[in-house]
C-alpha cells in the first residue's frame, strides 16, 4: 500500500511541484497544501525504509525531488493553521533532514565497528531538536485536547523510535533482511538507546492509562507502526545489566506500570491477555535476576 501510495503521488508529478515543467505536464497550479502532502509522504518513506529495512520507493531520487517545503508561520499565518499541527509538521521535516542524513552515512561505511560511534551523533539531534522546539512543554500544554495530544505522541514515538532503529542499523550493515526487527538483541546498550526507550515507554502508558486513548486502536498502532516491544525489551534487558541501583528501580517500576496498563486494556479487549500475562513474566524473571 506504501509502494503503491509512493508510485501513484510520483504518477501524479508531486515529486517535482515546484520544477519548471509542472504546469505543463499537469496543467494544475502547485499549492501549499500539495506540498505538504508530499513532505509527509516523504517522512513515511523513510522511517518505513528504516523500520521494515525495505527499499524505499522515493529515497533513491531524492537528487531529483523538486518539492519546496511549505509557507509555514505560527506568528502570521495566511489562514486558520493549527499550532500543534504547524509545530509537528516543522519537527518532522527537520526529523526527515537527520534520516536523509542517517542513509547518506550508511551508505559511506564499510565497517560495523565504526557505525555506532558514526550514528550516535544523529540521536544526539534527534534529541536536541525535541529540546529546542520544546515538545514536552507543548504536551504538558495540550493535555485538555486529545486530538493535539495524538499529533503530539505520534511526534515523540516517531523520533524516538528513529534513535532506535538508527542503532539497530549499525549493527546490521550489511543486512538487507526484509523481516522488521523481532526483538531487541541487535539493539546496542547505548545510552541513547535507553533513554529512548524510557521515552516510548512512559508515552506508552500516559497515552493508555492518562489520557485513555482507545485501548485496541492504540496498541496495534504502538506495537505495529512503532514497535514499541522492542523498547520494553530492551529496557527489560537493561534492568538486568544495570550498575546503578536508583535507574534500576526507576526502569523497573516504568515497566510495571506499562504491564498494568496492558493488563488493564486486556480486562476490555480479551485479545490482549498473552500480550499482558507476557509482560508479567517478563518483569518477574528481570526481578528474579536482579533480586527485588
């Protein structure tokens, strides 16, 4: 659906809205709602070529995209533009610059040994740009409207997720497996990785326990599109090897408190009672290891 979402927008000549020849070979005016759309569809095709580590249908031409990013304000803006939606749109775009970025590296390595060291300076942008637009600020902000709230989320698990998966690359150079990533033995014990995890996983439980968001719609999209297990067990793993007691204990109680907002949503969709009695045994045997 994503291949076919990619070759129809490229059909239809958004990837060149703003080159010479548009008019003539559409004969429709470009507008700034068509290049937000292409934008957008951009971001998707990267972070699905991250994730499910497939070919990426726009990537490759990306020397001939000829799509201008779009007329954005949040000071004076032409028309009733929403601010959370505008501040998104703008996070993402400079999101989409660090994963064009992360491929263009990748593609100039040649050993596993130097990836890391090579990748870790675009999860310390990823992070810094959440910090410089102050999204937990607008989060806290937005708390009375569900809507701003999703958007929001959505940001947060996109770029954390991103750190993640970048690592999770560096460790498979070479791999061109089609399969997404199962578990989280291929994900380095690296600071950022940790504290990305930390972040999926405490947006996990505010948006199922606080802000109660659909409990079915939320889990399949988080677990899916996100694949937010990896972060539980990868903070699971570092619980075992941690050698610091206070952010044992901390992470610890994060994936308690993940787990019983999963059991709470099995209580109203039974199907996710595995899921739930899975998380359980995964928190006793970490604290069966580390004696708690």
């Amino acid at each position: 659906m994503h291949h076919l979402a990619c070759e129809y927008a490229k059909g239809l000549h958004l990837h060149s809205l703003d080159g010479n020849d548009y008019f003539a070979a559409t004969g429709s005016t470009r507008t700034d709602d068509d290049r937000k759309g292409m934008w957008e569809l951009i971001q998707k095709d990267l972070f699905y070529h991250l994730i499910y580590n497939k070919p990426a249908t726009l990537y490759p031409s990306l020397d001939k995209w000829q799509v201008n990013l779009p007329w954005l304000s949040l000071d004076s803006p032409p028309e009733n533009v929403d601010n959370v939606s505008t501040i998104s749109f703008l996070v993402r775009s400079r999101l989409t610059f660090i994963l064009i970025h992360f491929f263009h590296t990748l593609e100039k390595l040649e050993h596993e040994s130097e990836a890391v060291g090579a990748i870790e300076p675009l999860c310390h942008e990823v992070e810094l740009l959440f910090e410089e637009w102050g999204i937990e600020n607008w989060i806290q902000r937005s708390l009375h409207d569900q809507m701003d709230l999703w958007i929001l989320a959505e940001l947060v698990l996109a770029g954390y997720t991103s750190i993640i998966f970048m690592l999770r690359k560096a460790t498979l150079l070479k791999s061109n497996c089609p399969n997404p990533v199962s578990s989280d033995v291929n994900i380095p014990k690296t600071d950022y990785a940790t504290r990305a995890s930390r972040r999926i996983l405490e947006l996990t439980y505010s948006m199922m326990h606080v802000w109660r968001f659909p409990a079915a719609e939320l889990i399949s999209y988080i677990l899916g599109a996100y694949r937010a297990h990896i972060a539980y067990s990868h903070l699971a793993s570092n619980v075992i090897s941690s050698l610091t007691t206070a952010e044992m204990v901390e992470d610890l109680q994060l994936l308690d408190r993940v787990a019983q907002g999963m059991e709470t949503a099995a209580q109203q969709e039974s199907d996710f009672f595995p899921l739930a009695r899975a998380m359980q045994e995964i928190n006793a045997e970490v604290r069966k290891r580390v004696g708690v």
